[in-house]
C-alpha cells in the first residue's frame, strides 16, 4: 500500500514556502500526510528492534522482553548464564489457544497484551498470565492450553505485601488490607481519615472527578516481613481551593482541588504512619525536620525499609528546595533521625533531575549520598550521623544514579555524564567504584549514550545504546568487567529511511556569552534544496528540570520532523539553566523566570543562520507547551524583533498561579516589593507585564479543565492583550487537561506556522488518521491498565513526585 508520506517523496519535490510568490504557495494535504507519517503514531511503526525492557525472573538473571518485529511482534527469554536467547512461545500456538479458550478470534502478530506474568508469581514458567480487556488468561506455554475467564476484578488500586498474601487499598479516606484477591475478610487498619486529610491518597483532582472518581492506589510501602506498613498522609485541609469549571453540559459543573501557590502561608504537609496490620496499632513518625515534599524510594528497590523490617527510610525536601533530607525511621517507636543532609543558598536536589533519587542505606548504617555540594552532582559516603566518611566519585562531571550496589564486595554501579573527554557532554555512561575509595571503572567504553539496567543479581547489564543519529542496539553485559556478552537486538530503521526520513542533525555553538558550549538538534526537510531559504522554528521546552532536547538517545520521529516535513528547519535547544553538566550551569537564571534560555536560543539560530545559508533569519517562528508555552509566550513578548510567529500551549504564564513545588523551586520563595504596591519578585517574570510588547503572531491554546497549569494564566495574559489592544487567536479545549496531544490541536499548530510564517495556504480542515484510531501521540504499543496488571508493575508502589510539566 502506498502511503502519502511515500508517494509525495515519489512525485514532485516538496514545496518550499520561497519557491512561489507570498499569498499564493499552497501546502496540500498529501503534504501534511506526509509529515503525519512522521508522527510517532505512524513512524514508530517502520521501525523494529528498538525497545528493548527486561523483566528480571526470580533467579535474578535471567529476563525476557517483548521485541517489535515488522509483522507485529515476539517475546524473547534470555539466560545470561547458558548465553542463549530464544522465542519464549509461539506466537501462532498461543493465538489459537487463546481463541478456542475466548470464544473469538485473536490475532498472532497482534497479540492483546504487551507484558505478562509466569503462573503462581513467577514460579510456574510454564504458564503466563495476563488480562485482555474484561478477560484473564492463564496460558500453558508448553502444551498450549489456555483457560480464560471474564472479571472485574482489577489489581490496580492494590499494593500486594511481599510474601503475596494481603493487599493494601483504600476506602473513602481510611486504609484497609484483605487477602489477595479479596478471597477473605477485609480489615479496617485506620478510622480517622478524612477528606483532605486521607491514609495513602491524597484529594479527587479534577480530571479524576470528572472522569468519575477513579479508584486510587494508595501510597504505602509494606515491610519485607510483610506485617507492617509505612504510608504517608497529606495534610491538606485549609489549603487553597482552586476552581475549575467544565461547560459541556446543559448547567456547567464545578469542581475544586487543594493547590497551594507561592506566598501562601497554609500548604499540604506530609505526615507518616507505620501501622503494624496484625494489632493494627498506628504509630505516627517523629520527624526532625519539617518537609514540603516527602519520598518513601531510592534509586533501589529495596532502599525504604531495612532487610529485617526494623527501621524505614524517608526522604525530602523543604519549602522552595533549600533543603534535602534522609531520615531513618525507627519502626517500633516512630522516632525519625537525620542522617543526611544538603542545604543551598538556590535549590538543593536528591538526584539529576533526568533520574530517580540516589541513595541508598547499608546493613552497616553507612549511607550513599547524591550530592552537588561540591559543585557537582557526585556520590558522598556518610557516616550514620550524617558526617563525611569519603567522596566516592568527584571531578568535573555528573553522576546520574545509584543502579546497583553489593555490599558483600562494597562495590557500587552508577551512570554519570560528562567524564569521558571528547564527546556530548549528555552521553550516559556506566561505571563501578568501591566504597572503600580508588580507581572508577568505565563499564561502556564507547562515544553512545546508554540506557541501562542492572540485573538484581548484580552479574548483568542490559545496555540500550544509541545517539541522535545512531540507532538503539542492545546488549548483554557482564556487570564487573563490561564485556559485551551477546547482542541482543539492533534496530532496524530501514523502512523509515526507504520512505524518505532524513535523520536529524546534532550541533554545537556558543551560548550568550560567546564562550560556554551549548547543544541542540535540527530538524530538516527531506528534500532539502540549499538553494533555498527556509522559515526557522524553536521547539523549546526551558526546563529548568528538563531540556528541549530531552534524552539524548535514538530520535526517529516526533513533530520536529514532521514540521521540517513541511518546509521548515526545527531545532531544539538545551540552553542555559539546563539540567546535566553543573550546578552552576543549572542555576544560570535561578530567580529570573522570563530568561526562559531565550537569549541562548537566539544566539544559537543566528550562528546556524550564518553556518547554513538556507536559513532564513527574518521568518524565525517558536513553539512549546507548559512550560514551553509560557517561554514561546515571552519570546514574542520580549524578543519581537526575532521572534515573529508562536504558538503556546497550556503556559505557566505567571508562576504565582502554579504549584509551589516548582515556582518556589526555581523563582524562590515570593517576597512583596516594599516600594511597589502590587508587585513582588514574581511580577517580573510575568508575560502578561509584557502584553504591550506584542507585534507578531500568537495563538494561546489551554484545556479548560487543566489541573496541572490552571487556564486562568492563559486568560490572564489575554485579558492584558485585550487591554493593549493587541491582535491575537485563542484556542480554549473543552473538559482537555494538560496535555493538548490530539491530532486537532497538532494540525491547528501546524496550519499557524504553514499560514503566517511560511506565508502558504494550509489544506482546509486536515485530518489526521492516527495509526489504529487514536487521537494523540499514544500508539497500541504503548502500556495500559491491563499490562501494568500483567506485568505486575502495581507490586512495587511508584512514589509520586512533583507534578510533571
């Protein structure tokens, strides 16, 4: 079958808006086909080999994974210590059990689930067991018998002890425990709860109520004995509601939520219990320091509780991040300690923003501590009163994560950035030191960037490397020495490149002060013609928790491509303030939100400007959501000499009205201007304090019922445009949150830099066919509630953290 992408790149060269006069060129919609086939809904689909996730079986080393191949996809086992790699069944076998079982017709090359469990929690490896839709299969994959069963019954709102025998869940505002399953008496653990003030939940967003009140997983964490547990209650009573209004039905509803902005003086407050199930007795932990946000999780899976269930740890911050701690937690008394700490005149962290917190407590009492104290991100042994025992990892680099440690050999696994000379300061890499001090081994002695897993064992690393250009191979790894063991899969992006797709475009250039190396990607047409001169866009996300680049690895699709598809050069930028290098390179404009890393995207488009003649620096155009849509915002605002063309998604326009949990974080707690009524040092990084500045073209797009980034800042900044008598479009999404990733709010954006910066006609009313029906960028390859279910990922409690932007 031909697709539009195919045939236009088989026809005539793609239309560059310079080609014909201004007001005439028209893009056509086997243009925008084309480019759609750059979406990840259609282009992850060309591409095979690339996903590589191991699920670890109970010996610790051996794993399995589910491989994309063209005709759909195959599950693959691994023993790292035979070193073989095979089918683990029969694709074809297992479709026709599975439909005599069912009744109905299952699909061999699309089977309905992603992921699985072995029988009787992963002792029986002959049968697996997984849920399809309103079905549970428990499938022999030996003599390929299947039994099916229709249930209701859903593990999601349960955490399941370790020994397998209760659960945990929630009821209204109290904590409860039931055998498994629910096959027994259901026992009541607490009776105080209340709203605002729950065990293990915290209050009913708004997305939540209007979806119909979902039931929610609580967060707790069992002890490995399995008769206690550690939860956390968020004291959110008294704090600030804010309001939200749906308007789709006949008589508009209402809804709230508890959400404290910076200055206020009430915000949640994290309390926590243990509460041992079998007397049901509550003990409410003691703890030294006051926290604003609260963990139970290291970067280890066994970092909350000790082996012998004695004492819990507890890790935090204060308000606006000045300080991070770790507390131990004697089970039996409630008393907390302090045995780490960092403070910070900007903001402190528990780990690099790109991973999961890094600490971890040994039998001993020692404790691996991340810390920047030093200026960078490094690890630090400490004593158990929190004093230095050594530096384990020190220089001019950052140390990602804590991935394994082995305390028989004190050995301890980390990824870090940065050490190796000459390559991207972003490469992931992996390394093993003792922690008795001396030398750093480099376990992936390469120029890639790597995504890793450590087997439980310790014995094994699953290595997913690739860059920007160089797609994903994986491989076995032998944890102590690196050797590579066995290739595992290499990516095949051969359909992708026979249709056309031209890779992307890694490059260096200086920031804003002439001097510091900063790195982006570009995005170019396929049929380039570098005779020609092309608008430029901005894809910017400013952080300052995350880059616009995002993970350094493989990108073979996304926007960006599909809007140099369209006759536009892409980049994305990690500038100034950025996270991954230093601390001082990530505080660059602590305080000064409205830096947003504007200056160093201007300098960077200028100096490609002048490296590639086919870019055209007077059609310079930018977009971004949430924190994206608040920096493209204030490019227009500030910069509208260069910036001529947005559009902003879903901004944080103005920080007062966002969560404290980021605004205070990286602005500082709000202090009023004594000499300016009105005013503090918030106000001047407000985009609608610039709406007079206004002189290109902007469209604001918000979901009305968004409880991430409230809508009232986007309607704030138009109510001050309005004020200036400024020209701008508005896009406001019925009942949408955060996310604005439908396929209508895609094909308005690029119908706005097609009409006002490429100076084209856009195709009337474009519409987007989604690969298998889906109006975003999820695709059927991605996870749902059905394979967190099979793979059993609800075992394991995944600590909340700040809200994602």
């Amino acid at each position: 079958m031909s697709s539009p992408f195919r045939s236009a790149l088989a026809g005539a060269l793609l239309l560059a808006p310079a080609v014909l006069p201004a007001q005439h060129a028209r893009v056509t919609a086997d243009d925008y086909g084309r480019a759609e086939q750059l979406l990840p809904w259609n282009a992850s689909r060309l591409v095979t080999g690339d996903e590589v996730n191991p699920t670890f079986l109970k010996d610790g080393n051996r794993f399995w994974y589910r491989n994309k191949t063209r005709s759909g996809a195959e599950y693959v086992l691994v023993d790292p210590v035979l070193n073989t790699r095979g089918v683990l069944f029969d694709n074809a076998r297992l479709a026709a059990t599975m439909s005599l079982a069912a009744d109905t017709t299952y699909d061999p090359d699309r089977l309905p689930f992603r992921a699985f469990r072995f029988g009787n929690d992963g002792d029986d490896e002959r049968t697996i067991e997984f849920r399809a839709g309103k079905r549970q299969f428990a499938c022999n994959i030996v003599s390929y018998s299947c039994a099916a069963k229709d249930t209701s019954y859903n593990e999601a709102p349960f955490v399941l002890s370790p020994d397998k025998k209760l659960e945990a869940f929630v009821r209204g505002n109290d904590l409860y425990v039931r055998p498994r399953g629910g096959k027994g008496d259901t026992v009541r653990l607490t009776t105080d709860g209340e709203n605002y003030f729950a065990y293990g939940v915290t209050a009913v967003t708004p997305q939540q109520a209007l979806r119909g009140n979902p039931t929610r997983r609580p967060n707790v964490r069992w002890s490995p004995d399995s008769k206690k547990l550690l939860v956390v209650r968020q004291d959110q009573r008294n704090v600030g509601l804010m309001p939200y209004v749906s308007y789709t039905s006949q008589r508009p509803r209402l809804f709230t939520q508890p959400y404290a902005l910076p200055g206020d003086s009430i915000v949640p407050t994290p309390h926590f219990y243990v509460i041992e199930v079998a007397s049901k007795k509550s003990t409410k932990v003691e703890l030294p320091v006051r926290f604003n946000i609260a963990s139970m999780s290291g970067s280890l899976r066994d970092s909350t509780w000790t082996p012998t269930s004695d004492k819990a740890y507890i890790s935090g911050l204060a308000r606006a991040s000045k300080a991070a701690y770790l507390v131990e937690v004697d089970a039996n008394t409630g008393k907390g300690t302090l045995i780490a700490r960092d403070t910070g005149k900007t903001y402190v962290e528990i780990s690099s923003p790109r991973d999961p917190e890094s600490w971890y407590v040994l039998k001993s009492g020692e404790v691996i501590w991340w810390s920047e104290r030093d200026g960078y991100g490094h690890l630090w042994l400490l004593n158990k009163d929190g004093s230095v025992k050594r530096q384990l990892t020190s220089g001019t680099w950052q140390v990602g994560a804590v991935q394994h440690v082995d305390e028989a050999t004190r050995t301890v696994w980390f990824t870090a950035r940065g050490r190796e000379t000459n390559q991207l300061v972003y490469n992931t890499h992996l390394y093993r030191t003792s922690l008795d001090g001396g030398a750093i081994t480099w376990l992936t002695p390469d120029s890639l960037n790597h995504d890793v897993t450590v087997s439980p064992s310790g014995k094994y690393v699953v290595d997913r490397a690739s860059t920007i250009t160089a797609a994903p191979v994986a491989a076995l790894r032998d944890a102590l020495t690196g050797r590579v063991i066995r290739t595992l899969e290499k990516a095949d992006v051969s359909q992708l490149v026979a249709q056309g797709w031209k890779r992307a475009v890694p490059f260096t250039v200086k920031a804003r002060d002439g001097l510091t190396d900063i790195h982006g990607v570009m995005y170019l047409p396929s049929k380039l013609d570098t005779t020609k001169h092309y608008p430029i866009i901005s894809h910017i996300y400013p952080g300052p928790q995350v880059g616009s680049v995002g993970a350094w690895s493989f990108k073979g699709s996304g926007e960006p491509f599909a809007l140099a598809e369209l006759g536009f050069v892409v980049v994305q930028i990690d500038h100034l303030g950025t996270p991954g290098r230093s601390k001082a390179f990530h505080d660059n404009y602590y305080g000064n939100f409205t830096d947003n890393g504007l200056p160093d995207h201007i300098a960077a488009i200028k100096q490609l400007g002048s490296r590639h003649a086919f870019i055209d620096l007077e059609r310079v155009g930018i977009f971004g959501h949430s924190g994206g849509g608040f920096a493209s915002t204030d490019a227009m605002l500030r910069y509208p000499e260069f910036f001529s063309v947005a559009v902003s998604g879903a901004g944080n326009h103005d920080n007062r009205s966002y969560n404290i949990y980021w605004a205070e974080k990286y602005q500082g707690l709000l202090r009023r201007d004594s000499t300016r009524r009105g005013e503090d040092n918030f106000t001047a990084s407000a985009n609608k304090s610039y709406a007079a500045n206004l002189r290109g073209k902007l469209l604001l797009m918000h979901g009305d019922m968004d409880d991430n980034v409230h809508p009232a800042m986007t309607i704030q900044v138009v109510d001050e445009l309005i004020k200036a008598n400024r020209d701008f479009d508005l896009i406001m999404a019925p009942n949408r949150a955060h996310g604005l990733n439908e396929s209508y709010f895609i094909r308005r954006r690029w119908d706005y830099f097609v009409e006002h910066l490429a100076k084209a006609i856009p195709p009337v009313n474009y519409k987007m066919t989604p690969a298998g029906g889906q109006g975003g960028f999820s695709t059927d390859d991605g996870p749902d509630a059905n394979d967190l279910w099979n793979r059993g990922a609800f075992d394991e409690l995944l600590v909340p953290q700040i809200t994602p932007r």
